[in-house]
C-alpha cells in the first residue's frame, strides 16, 4: 500500500480536512521526516487540483 492511499479514498471536502489535521500532527518529526510528509501533501493537493481541473475542462 503506497503512501497517501487513505487520503485518496475520501471526497476532496474531507481530504481537505485530512490534510490540516495530518500538518497538525508534525510537530515532532525531524527536518527530513517533514520534508517527507509535506510532499506528500503537496502531491496530494496537486492530485485533487488536476482532478478539478479536468473535471471544469470536461463540463465546458
């Protein structure tokens, strides 16, 4: 199971939600353990973006 594969299994309001409380709870990681974490959101965030974006681009 890769990473992230949780997060894509919800509607985009909660993996919103999911996000904020994922950054909440980074406090204690180590610099290189929260560069990790924060590309995973990143990556995350792009996806859902593309996803609207091709949802738009499909609806004109």
């Amino acid at each position: 199971m890769r990473r992230g594969s949780l997060l894509l299994e919800r509607p985009d309001s909660q993996l919103l939600e999911r996000l904020g409380s994922q950054l909440q709870a980074l406090p204690g990681l180590q610099p290189a353990e929260l560069r990790a974490e924060m590309f995973v959101v990143a990556r995350e965030i792009a996806r859902v973006n593309l996803v609207q974006t091709r949802v738009r681009l499909g609806r004109q």
